[in-house]
C-alpha cells in the first residue's frame, strides 16, 4: 500500500459488494473509506442469493446477523422452461453438502446488516456521499473527489481505488472501459405483490424461474410477507414503453404470459 496516501483503499459505493470488499480489507488491517451516495436502509431489487455467498458472510463474519434476521431459506429453484409447460426443481444439495441453501433477502434489510458489519470491523462508512470525479495520475487513479449530503465538495487519496457503484460502473466509463455483451442486453420491470401464492411443499421457498415468449419472469418469496415478481425482456423491444412510463400495464401484460407466476399473484395486490 502506497504510504502517502490518506486510505489504503476507496470503495464507491456500500451495497453488497462494496460493504464486502470494505469489510474483508478492514478485517485485515486496511484504512479503507466507503463512499454511499444514498442512506441505508434503502430498497433494491435482486432478493435471491446463491450457496457460494455463504462462505464469504462467515469470512465476514456476519453469517449469525444475516440468519438472526430470519430471511427464508432457499433450498433451490423452480423452472418452467423448455419444452415441456411442467415445472422442474432442482436442489442445492445435490452438488454442495457442504452448503445446501442460501437465502431469499429484503435487500433493505440484509445490505444495511452487511454495511454496519463492515463500519464494525474499522470501515469508515460515509453515507449520502456521491463521487463526483475520478483524481487520476496519467492512467492510474489515485482517489475521487466527492459531495456530502449537504453539497460540500471534498477530495481523497488512496493506494486502490474499487468500484462497487453498480450499474453506474463509474470508473468503467470514466477510463472507457465498459464493453456490452449484446446477448444479455436486457431489462427487468418488477413489483412487490402482497398475498401471493407459495409454490407447494418442499418447493415453497424457492424461486419460480418461467419463460415467455420474449424472456422470464420470476418470483421470489420474502420473509416479510411480500414476493418480488419481475420480468426480464430484451432491452430494445422494450425500450419505448418503459419510456413511455407504462411500468404496471407492461408487467401484467407479461405475467400474463407467463400461467404458474399469473396463478401466483392471482389474488395478490
């Protein structure tokens, strides 16, 4: 780590990866700051975690907090997809004994849980702080400068510099590094529905993956009573509706398409 520098590491932004990335290098010894531009708790879609997140909550050590928040259990995952209109699960534990679930997440919750664990192991974590510009030495980046929440401008040095803003993918596009895949370039419209239906036992707490003719739904259920329902579609096919700001005739219309999620959330508002 470079000695001058006022941290050993940035890291922009406090979600999951960011509140990781700042908690493992603090654990360590590191002088890391973390910069969140919103205040947490927040929203945020993506509920549904996989086995291999496991081993890094307990490198944290923050597995007993996530659990204690009583988040169900997800044992695997429901497909219609194919061919046949019939669902299919498979299970985790038929290729990890080792971890045979992970867990279905109210982001709000389980990002809040993972960014006071890392200011607990020595991040300092600064919330309502926007990174507004790269500080950079010929191609390398040196810090950022950035925005409190009451629109004071400061700057900050570090060894390492780590993106973990997202979609916003700040230094990716700062240097002009991003590079699209043109296969997956999609997009999700999603909702909370409250009283929706549960697939049957033992399938209950998985998530329901189904095509349509155009992409996936899915839905995933939450511990607080909710599910996540969303739908993915190619991001051109769908671009001038969502502008449009048709958001809730363009998610019924596609659970719609979609028989087991539309059975679902059938009775659910």
């Amino acid at each position: 780590m470079t000695s001058g520098a006022e941290f050993d590491a940035i890291v922009i932004g406090g979600g999951p990866a960011g509140s990781t990335a700042a908690g493992l290098l603090a654990k360590r010894g590191a002088r890391v700051l973390v910069l969140e531009r919103e205040r947490f708790p927040r929203e945020h879609v993506g509920e549904s975690l996989l086995p291999a997140s496991l081993p890094i909550l307990e490198e944290l050590g923050v597995r007993q907090a996530v659990e204690g928040a009583g988040f169900l259990k997800k044992y695997g995952a429901t497909m219609v997809w194919g061919s046949s209109p019939e669902p299919w699960s498979w299970y985790f534990q038929e290729t990890n004994r080792t971890y045979p679930h992970a867990y279905q997440v109210v982001r709000a919750e389980f990002d809040d849980i993972l960014l006071r664990h890392a200011a607990s192991l020595g991040a300092d974590v600064r919330e309502e702080h926007r990174v507004v510009e790269l500080l950079r030495d010929g191609d390398r980046v040196t810090g950022v400068a950035f925005e409190d929440g009451s629109g004071d401008r400061s700057e900050v040095t570090a060894a390492v510099v780590i993106d973990a803003s997202g979609q916003q993918a700040l230094v990716a596009n700062a240097l002009g590094l991003r590079e699209w895949d043109e296969f997956f370039r999609n997009l999700a419209v999603y909702g909370y529905y409250r009283g929706a239906e549960r697939l049957e036992s033992p399938d209950e707490n998985n998530i329901l993956v189904e095509a349509h003719a155009d992409g996936w739904c899915w839905t995933i259920p939450l511990h607080d009573g909710r599910s996540s329902v969303g739908v993915v579609v190619d991001s051109e096919r769908a671009r001038e509706r969502i502008e449009a700001g048709e958001l809730r005739g363009f998610l019924d219309e596609y659970v719609a398409q979609a028989p087991r999620t539309a059975a679902l959330v059938a009775g659910a508002t």
